[in-house]
C-alpha cells in the first residue's frame, strides 16, 4: 500500500473526528455537521462508494452492542408495548405505505421492488435524536422508547428488506414463505442472543482481568452477528439480546472492567459515528452520477413524495398506536395509569430520522435490480432530508413544547440520596461488628476515618438535593471539601510532574501515582 492511498485513507477520519470535536465544544448537533460536512466534501474527495459489507459488519454490530449495554433491560421491558409498536408495527407499516407510493410514481417498477424501497428507508436511526434528547433534557421513558426502537428496528427491516428484494428478483416467494421466513429470523436472533449471551457472560466472569474482558467484550458483536448470520437468523436481534444481557450483568463484576468498559465503549460510539455520518454526506456525488440524463424535475417531485410519506407515515401509525390501546384495553390501563403527554408522543412522531443503515442496504440492491439508481436517489433523499429537516428542527421543538425532565432529576437525586443513606448505614454497621468482634485490630483513627468517609458520601448526596449550596446561598460543606481538594490535587500533580522532568521520579512510578490521584478526582467530579 503507497503513501498516497494510506493519506486517502486517513482523510475521513481525520475530517469526521475534526468536525466531531469542534461540534462537541460548540455544543451543535454532532451528526447534522458530520452529514453536512460530508456533503461539502463528496465533489471534492476521490468518489467513494459505500460498501454495505463494511456498513452491516464493521459499523453496525458494535454500534448496537454498545447501545444495548449502555440501555437499561428493566426500563425498555417497561415500555416493551410502544417499542414493538414502532420498531415492529411502525416499520412494517412504513414499508408498505412507502412501497405503494413508489409503485404508484415510478413507471414499471415492480411491487416487490417498491416494497424493497419501503423496507430501505422504514428504520429511523435514533442516534441523532438520542443524542439531541439526552442534551436538551427529555424525559428518560421518551428517550427509552427512541433508544429501544433504534435498538430493534433494524432488524424488522433488514429482514422485510431480505424478503422484498428475494420476491422482485424472481424466487418465488408466497406470501407464507415470507411470513415464514420473516418469523424464522426474528424469532431464531432471539433465541441465538439468549444462547450466546448466556455462555458469554459466564465466559468472561472466569476471566477474572479487566484488560482481558473489555479486549474480548470488542470482540463480542462482531462474533455474535456472524454467528447469527450464518444460520441465516437476524444478526442485530442477536446482538442486542447480548448487549443488554451483558449489560444488565455488568454492575456485578469487578470495578476495574466497568471503569475500562465505560471509557472503550465511549472512544469506539464517538469514532465510528462520526465516520458514519461523513460517509452518509460522501454518498452525494457516486449517486448523481449514476442518475444522469434523468429529468431533474421529476426525479425531485418523486423524492419529495417518498419523503412526505416517510415522515407522514409516523405521524399517522404513533398517535393512534400510543392512544388507541389505552382506549380498548383496561389491562393497558390498569398496567400503565399515566396517560402519554400529547408532548412526548409529538416528540417521537417527529424523530424519524433516517441513518447510515438505510444506505447500506440500498447499496447492496444486485447491479441488475429493477429502478436500483432511481432507489438510490430516493433513499439518499429521504435520509438527508429527515437528518437535516427534522434533526435541525428538533431541539426547536423541543424548547417550544416546553418539554423537562427536572421532576426526574430531583427524584433520581432524592432516590440517590437515599440508597447512599441505606448503604452507609450498613457499610457502618459491618465496620462496627468487624471492631467489636476483634476481626478488623486496626488503630482507632483508622476507624474514625473510614467512619467519616462513609458518612461524608451519604451527605453529599442529600446536600446535592440543594444544588451544592445551604439555606443562604453558601456553599455547603461537601463543596467546599471538594473545591479544595480538586486544588490539593492540582497542586500534588505539578509536583509529581516537576520530580519525573528532574529525573527523581521514573514515568512508571509517575503513572502508577497518577492513576490513584486520577480515580480520586473522577469520584469528586461524579459528586
């Protein structure tokens, strides 16, 4: 490989992580300049077409495995009823509302291959949505359902994708086989997830060393979605059975892996997304050059159409589905009391927006399929538009809807405050017992120190309660504990620093120091 082709290789990440960092410190929409970029860039870069192998084996297992752990197993079971609804229903009734209108304005193009552009551009893609939410403060159950949707969708709509594309080029299929088929991959990802996740999660609670675990826990997705695969199930089902299996185990092993974890899963979300985005802007130039010679006009008339279905079609399948239920059903009431806000359910109507999965599966349309350009064109439209149309207009939404999670803060803080107190309090009382039974013969100032830190952590978290301040304004004692040590520590680090550059301190000696002085800080900094 010559220098020149390494460069080439090097430029998209280099610009996505150089957009990516300016947006974060500027606090812009990270995916929207990432698309925008990308678009600026397509006639200026070598043409690049996307490779949907690279997008659904490179991009797609680790991004969904690293949501999945990140999720909370509990909170999506509780709203399992409106994330099937959207990530099952929705997508199915996108697929064919879409279709039929393709079917209706495309010349000659067959149902099959209508219903294939259906299942393209069905699954929204959450990430930008979720990321917007979490930032301008949405309540956690409407950030939940976006996520959970996110996290099942794409395989509703891979596999309605697999079928459509099967009927148009020819092989055969009924309307049985493809309810069949459907099931049989749906069903089979679940059953692959629990299985994998079940020998996986035993598999690294032997290994007993955090390097070890997290080097395999990047393995894991990659793993799991060709396993999957190969036995022709729905690789992204099976993956998110493991995510959230693994994730949902993960407050049980060691310290050390969940600190490792955190920090691995961060650095790989933060590059990989921003690849992605760059690359959904770089697909502008390879696709208008496949259209040429084509009537502009009519091309942007059929793409304005499939987009208003495509947002038009969520509109119309959430109200109905969030409020319908509720009417019909007294269980549904019974089991969830509190009546959706017509706020939330606008929100998640208008978070449609469409993702890099979309045009990889577009993309792996066969050379020879009926219209493949004119679907090209369209799913990039439709993809663009809903990214910069609706991921522009959301945080507006948001703020004009008046829409906070404030009532959530202070509760989780109110709950917070009070598992500390529990804990302490049973912390206290097994030091106590160690003491009084001659187990713990430690000095007595050991004793008032570990009493004292323990009880310093349970009133930290009902004095955040009150914002870090009493009664009148000052601060209170945990602030002031904290302000100044982050001072001591500040002062102890240019020390250590000084001593290593005079050469009476070795690099290793330094880091190892470094390390206790940097986990005390993060434990000041999360108070």
């Amino acid at each position: 490989m010559n220098q020149a082709t390494v460069l080439q290789l090097l430029v998209v990440p280099v610009i996505a992580i150089a957009v990516a960092a300016v947006s974060r410190r500027r606090g812009w929409p990270v995916p929207l300049l990432l698309v925008l970029a990308g678009l600026v860039l397509s006639p200026l870069v070598p043409e690049y077409e996307l490779d949907p192998e690279l997008v659904l084996l490179v991009f797609l297992p680790p991004l969904l495995y690293s949501a999945a752990i990140d999720s909370s197993y509990l909170r999506l079971k509780a709203v399992r009823r409106p994330v099937g609804l959207l990530s099952i229903g929705l997508v199915l009734f996108t697929t064919l509302v879409i279709g039929w209108v393709a079917h209706l304005l495309i010349p000659g193009l067959p149902l099959a291959a209508a219903f294939a552009l259906g299942a393209i551009v069905a699954p929204p893609d959450a990430v930008a949505a979720v990321a917007v939410a979490r930032r301008l403060g949405l309540p956690r159950k409407v950030v939940t359902i976006l996520v959970g949707e996110s996290l099942f969708n794409d395989a509703t709509a891979l596999t309605a994708y697999r079928v459509a594309v099967a009927a148009a080029v020819g092989a055969g299929l009924t309307w049985v086989d493809a309810v069949g088929r459907f099931l049989y991959a749906a069903v089979g990802g679940v059953v692959v997830g629990v299985v994998l996740a079940w020998v996986l999660v035993r598999g690294l609670l032997l290994l007993r060393d955090a390097l070890v675990e997290n080097t395999v826990m990047l393995l894991i997705p990659f793993a799991v979605y060709l396993a999957a695969e190969s036995v022709h199930v729905s690789g992204v089902i099976a993956v998110v059975i493991v995510g959230l299996y693994i994730g949902h185990r993960l407050p049980t092993v060691d310290f050390s892996t969940r600190i490792l974890s955190d920090a691995v899963w961060r650095i790989v979300d933060f590059f990989l997304e921003s690849i992605v985005f760059v690359l959904i802007g770089l697909q502008l130039w390879p696709i208008m050059r496949a259209l040429e010679g084509e009537d502009p006009w009519k091309l942007a008339g059929m793409a304005l159409a499939v987009f208003a279905a495509a947002v038009l079609a969520r509109v119309v399948w959430v109200v109905p589905s969030i409020y319908l239920p509720r009417i019909l059903s007294g269980k549904i009431r019974s089991r969830e009391p509190h009546t959706p806000s017509w706020q939330n359910v606008a929100i998640v109507s208008w978070a449609g927006m469409r993702g890099v999965v979309s045009l990889a599966a577009a993309f792996a349309l066969p050379q020879d399929f009926p219209g493949r350009a004119t679907l090209l064109y369209l799913t990039f439209v439709v993809v663009i538009g809903t990214l910069l149309i609706q991921g522009m207009s959301f945080p507006a939404l948001i703020r004009r809807l008046k829409i906070s999670n404030e009532q959530e803060i202070f509760d989780d803080n109110l709950a917070e405050a009070a598992a500390q107190q529990a804990a302490a309090s049973a912390g206290l009382a097994r030091l106590e017992e160690l003491v009084t039974e001659g187990v713990a013969d430690v000095h007595q100032d050991v004793v008032e120190q570990l009493r004292t830190r323990s009880e310093r952590r349970s009133l930290t978290a009902w004095e955040r309660l009150g914002g870090g301040t009493g009664p009148e304004g000052e601060e209170t004692p945990s602030t002031v504990y904290r302000r100044l040590r982050r001072e001591m520590l500040a002062a102890e680090r240019k020390v250590l620093v000084r001593l290593r550059d005079g050469g009476r301190l070795e690099d290793e000696v330094l880091r190892r120091i470094l390390q206790e002085l940097d986990f005390e800080e993060a434990t000041l900094e999360r108070d």
